[in-house]
C-alpha cells in the first residue's frame, strides 16, 4: 500500500500461519475470564446497548469484516479476471480465501486492534486521570506487529494481554501491507508518527473505530463528534502513513462513519465533513476525490464499470472515493459492498471501508445472515462493537470502587 506502484502489497501471500498464541501472549486465567459476551461470566457484567445504538455499532464493525471477507478472494485481480472466474456479475457470495469461506484479512485485523487501543487509552484516562490516545494505539499496532512474526521492542509483554492476544485468527498472516509493517518496525518510541511519504489505504481501512468510538462521547454534539473524530482518524493514520493525504482520508473517514452512527444521512455526513478536509495540508485531494464519488453516484445504474474513473483504491483518497460511491448509490448494503469488491484492484480494502459505511447507515440487521454466520471471528467482532458501544458506562475510574465487573473491563481491555 505504499504510493504508486509501489502502494499495492505483495501479491504473494506469503506463509499462511496458524498460531496457537504462546509465550509473551500466553492467556492468563484473568483473561480467559474476560474473552468472550457469549461466556457465563462475562454476561453478568456485559449490559447491552440499546437496540438502536447496537444496530449500528455491529452494522458498521461486522460490515466492514463481511466486505473484507467478500473481497479478499478477488483481491490483486482485474475486474476482467473477476468476471471471467465468477460470471458477469462477478463476486456475489463467499468464496475461498486463505483456506476457508468468510476470512478476514489485515484490513479487519488492524481494525480490531485499533477499537482495543482506544478502549484500553478510556480505561488508562479513567484509571490515571490521563492518556495519550495515540501512544496507547500505536502499542496496539505493535501488538499486531508482532502477530505477523515481527516482535516489537515496545509491546509490554507483562500481566494480561487483552481480548484480543488469545485469538487464533489475528496471529495469522493475511497480507499485511508493507508500509504498517515497516513503519511499525521502524517505531522508535510508542506514539511516533512515521517518517515516510506514503498514502496508502492501509490508515484509512482500519479507522472505523475512531469514528464509532467519538459517537459515544457523552454530552458532545454531533459535529465535535465528528470534529474528535476526524482529527482522531489523522492521528492514528499518521502512525504508519506520513503523506498527508494518507492522513486527511483517514479522518474524514472517521469523521463520516461518527455521524452515520448519529443517524445522520450519507449525503448530509460527507457534506459535513468536507469543510474539515479542505483545511489539511493537500485537503483538496481528498476533496476532490469524494467530490467525483459524490457526483458519480447521481449518474444513472451503479455498475462497477463506473468505479474505474475512480481509481483502483491502492491509495488513501481512491479506496474512501469508491466506498463512498458504493454507499451512496446503491440503495442497500447487499448490493453496496458487492459494488465495491467488484473492480480493479484492491477489492479487501474498498470492501471493508464501504462495509463499514454501509453497515452503519443501514444497520447490522440489513447485513445478509448467511454472511455474518460465516464470518470468521464474528462473535468476536460483535462483542468488540458492542465494547465501543458502552464503554462510557462501564464502572471503573480513580475513584470508584473496584468491583467484579470494573475488573472484567480492566482485564479485558487493560490500561496500557
């Protein structure tokens, strides 16, 4: 995912690992206590979200997988190719993909990991009084670094993991872009910003947290919700992508699915946000590349003909142009995320990012079912949304007193 030729990630797959998560991230008895909403224990201490928060918050998180899913087969595939191998229609279901139907990708993976570093800067903030949010999320990243065989001087090996250091599908290798690897690698303190110039997708296609996360900050309106979470979305991004552009499509990534979570309309959600893109440095970039979106969903059938004017989503501004194409011009998520697998290029990521868009203007419910029972890690997926969800009424803080349930939440996302 770097600029360029360079930007598309090695067409070789490489080793398809499967880890049993040993030695630093081996699971404590707390842990195993706190891994899953479906365990005994866990439910006592898991209040749901109300029906129409958690629609959205599992529409958008389980959207995205189910995009990632849908395009990882046909990922590094022309549109020619696509249609050749499935028919004229090209992708319409699950098919094989690292072994099995419904495997998510690094897209989903790091977007996993992004939700746990946010969670766990909430429980450091409420626990210390203070956090740096991206500093938490980037030893997230380091975390995920060190799944793919690159273990990271910075991941505090002590005490407990987290949710997410148990399961078997985050430690395997699912062609992770090289520029999170290796600016990763090359993160010389926690927080770091990466000191290259690319602007691939890969800080854009993990940021959907960020916007879902900045939607349940108490008592903020929705535009400095959308505000939090544009700037939030740069942030993260800048972590791994140091072009600006990689940076600014990020956020307003973000910054759209925060007031798709809102209930806000798609149309009045970008309207909203492009004011905050045009201020970056290079904004016009992504500007413009939404604006073509914007404009080309007004004209006549969607087709996946149409999206090759928008580029093939290698980079940042080009992978958010065809999602919001996909989201705004077909009229569900069905034909919306397969409109966006469908094309040149890099169909796992414009999958994942137009999944998540999807999933959360129109909600969990209008996901296919037959997707979402043969999602890997959908279980999984679903408590994490329902986590961002929460999160603002969980009972822990400097000065509340430890309980049961502050424990499983300080376990389960530990401050750090």
């Amino acid at each position: 995912m770097q600029q360029g030729a360079n930007n598309r990630r090695d067409a070789t797959h490489g080793p398809r690992l499967a880890v049993v998560p040993v030695g630093p991230f081996a699971v404590t008895e707390h842990l195993q206590k706190s891994l899953g909403a479906a365990t005994t224990g866990a439910k006592a201490h898991r209040a749901p979200p109300p029906d129409a928060v958690r629609r959205r918050w599992r529409g958008c998180l389980l959207g995205g997988a189910v995009g990632d899913a849908l395009g990882a087969p046909v990922e590094f595939m022309s549109l020619a190719e696509i249609r050749e191998r499935f028919g004229p229609a090209g992708v319409v279901d699950y098919t094989t993909a690292f072994d099995r139907q419904g495997a998510i990708t690094d897209d989903t993976q790091m977007t996993l990991y992004t939700a746990e570093g946010l969670l766990r800067a909430h429980v450091k903030s409420a626990l210390e009084g203070t956090a740096n949010v991206p500093a938490v999320a980037s030893h997230a990243y380091a975390r995920w670094l060190a799944t793919q065989g690159n273990p990271s001087p910075l991941v505090d090996t002590t005490g407990d993991q987290g949710v997410l250091a148990s399961l078997e599908a985050l430690h395997a290798r699912r062609v992770p872009g090289h520029t999170c690897i290796q600016a990763l690698a090359a993160m010389p303190l926690l927080g770091t910003k990466a000191k290259n110039d690319s602007k691939g997708c890969g800080g854009v296609m993990r940021v959907a947290p960020v916007g879902l996360y900045c939607a349940r900050t108490p008592g903020t309106t929705d535009q400095r919700a959308a505000r939090r979470a544009f700037d939030l979305g740069c942030e993260l991004a800048a972590l791994t992508h140091g072009h600006p552009t990689g940076q600014t499509a990020a956020g307003a990534f973000a910054a759209i699915v925060a007031l798709l979570a809102r209930e806000w309309e798609a149309d009045e959600a970008i309207d909203e946000v492009l004011p905050l893109v045009v201020k970056r440095p290079l904004g016009s970039e992504t500007r413009d590349a939404i604006g073509k979106a914007v404009a080309l969903a007004t004209q006549g059938t969607p087709s996946a003909d149409r999206i090759a004017s928008l580029g093939e989503g290698w980079i940042a501004e080009e992978a958010l142009a065809i999602a919001v194409y996909a989201t705004l011009a077909a009229p569900d998520y069905t034909s919306g995320v397969l409109l966006a697998v469908n094309h040149d290029g890099d169909s796992d990521s414009t999958g994942a990012i137009a999944g998540n868009l999807l999933g959360a203007l129109h909600g969990v419910e209008n996901v296919p079912r037959k997707w979402l029972s043969g999602l890997e890690l959908g279980t999984e997926i679903a408590a994490i949304a329902d986590d961002l969800a929460t999160w603002p009424d969980w009972p822990i803080g400097e000065f509340i007193e430890e309980t049961e349930t502050s424990n499983y939440w300080r376990t389960r996302y530990p401050p750090c």
